[in-house]
C-alpha cells in the first residue's frame, strides 16, 4: 500500500516509523515488560519459537479479555485464580 504512490523519501521514512513502532509497541513490549521474554533461557532447538507461540496465544487470550486490568495483571490473576484461567481458556472456541 504504501508504494503504491509516489512519495518525498521523508514521508516515506515517517510512515515506516509509524508502521513498525506500532507493531514494537503493540506487541513486543507487551511481551518483554510483562512475561520477560528478552530474559528466557531457552535456547536449544525448537524450544525458543515453541515457547513463544505459547506466549503470543496466552497474550492474544488476555487480549480478549473485556475486565479491566493490565496484561500483567492478568497473566497473575490467571496464575492465581484458576476460575479466571479457564474463563479465558473457554475463549479459544
């Protein structure tokens, strides 16, 4: 979409900033700050991309979420409260 017009090289450039900011704000910090993703150990064969499908679904569910609360928050409650885990986990349906 974006080239499919001719643009001024800045505009270009902010548009790129705009598009990959949102996705690194939207999505990897979230994981970062709230599930310390950047600290895993996991390194060894598949276990590093395996764990982070499990981490995107689990943020994707929380997402889903209409109660208020943080995702941190909601990652605790979920670990605490088992009735609030399986109400999250009856959304993947």
């Amino acid at each position: 979409f974006v080239l499919s017009r001719t643009m001024h090289p800045a505009t270009l450039l902010a548009s790129r900033r705009e598009h990959f900011g949102g996705i690194e704000n939207g999505l990897h910090w979230g994981l970062d700050v709230a599930m310390g993703e950047d600290a895993a150990r996991n390194r060894m064969d598949h276990g590093p991309a395996n764990i982070a499908v499990l981490r995107r679904r689990a943020r994707d569910l929380i997402a889903a979420d209409s109660e208020k609360g943080s995702l941190q928050i909601k990652l605790k409650r979920a670990g605490w409260d088992e009735a609030y885990r399986l109400k999250l986990l009856r959304q993947m349906r």
